[in-house]
C-alpha cells in the first residue's frame, strides 16, 4: 500500500510544481525511505533529516526548548515547529512556497510511554505556503508497527492535502 501512495503522492507533487521535505523523529528516516523508493522521486523530493534527540530537533529544525520543555517532544506543538522548521531549512534552496512539509515525532515503545503519553501516541503536522495542521494519533502493535502506521499516515494526510481534502 505504501508504494502505491507514495507514488501518487509523488505525481501530485509534480503536478502541483511541490517539493517535498520531511522531519522524522520516531519514524526513524522510514518516510523519506519510502518516498525515494519510487524512480524519479528527485524531482519531488529535496529531502529530510531525521531529528530524534531534543538537540536535533532545536540544532536543526529550530524548536525552541520552552517548547520542548513545556510540551515535550511528542506534542502538537514540537511537530508544528518540526514541520515549520525543516521548510525554512530548505528554504535556503527552494522557494518557501513551493515546499511542503511533513513532520513525525511519537513514542513507538515498547518503553517510554506515560499515562498522558501511551506508547502509539503519535503527533504529525503537515505545513504548506497555505498553512500549518497537526494530527494526533494512537497506533495500536509494537514498535514496528507504530512506525509503520505512522508514516502511511503521514503520507495520506499529505495526499489529502494534495487532493484538497479537508485543508
């Protein structure tokens, strides 16, 4: 399935004259892996850091600590930062307008999960010239799983950004 969608996903980028870059915490790079899967996702694709430590996040993608200190690092707050933050990095590059962002930060477990925070917890945020939405989900499965889950569905809430569904 996920090829599927990260093709199409990639023709719309084309179509809509999009590049996409992504800012992974515990999907660990998978996103971006499944996106240059596919032949010809150079010409969509400009690319993504995976920021898994707090100090990534702040060095790279710019969150402030108040952030992360007062929300955490999986919080609507840190992924709309995170997906804020890697536009602008690669705005160096690209246009900012022409740049769409995605961004992931949960807690994939076994371990680290709190009883406001469960393991499967999941916080993305997509960000576009149009504006910046973030989604909260709690994937069921083991750390594999609630990698997996968490990039497919990243993924479609960028194709139903891309296919003007609900933004």
């Amino acid at each position: 399935m996920h090829k599927t969608l990260a093709t199409e996903v990639g023709r719309l980028l084309v179509k809509k004259k999009l590049w996409l870059v992504i800012a992974e915490s515990c999907t660990g790079g998978l996103i971006s892996h499944y996106i240059t899967n596919i032949p010809g996702s150079s010409e969509y694709y400009a690319g993504g850091v995976c920021v898994y430590s707090y100090e990534a996040k702040r060095m790279l993608v710019g969150v402030k600590p108040a952030t992360l200190t007062n929300f955490g690092a999986v919080s609507k707050e840190t992924v709309e930062e995170m997906a804020l933050g890697v536009r602008k990095l690669f705005s160096k590059e690209f246009p900012v307008d022409g740049l769409v962002s995605i961004s992931v930060s949960g807690i994939a477990g076994p371990g680290g999960g709190m009883p406001n925070k469960p393991v499967g917890l999941v916080w993305m945020a997509l960000s576009t010239a149009n504006g910046t939405w973030a989604f909260e989900h709690i994937f069921p499965g083991n750390r594999e799983a609630v990698k997996e889950q968490s990039a497919v569905i990243a993924l479609t809430h960028l194709h139903d950004y891309l296919n003007e569904k609900n933004y």
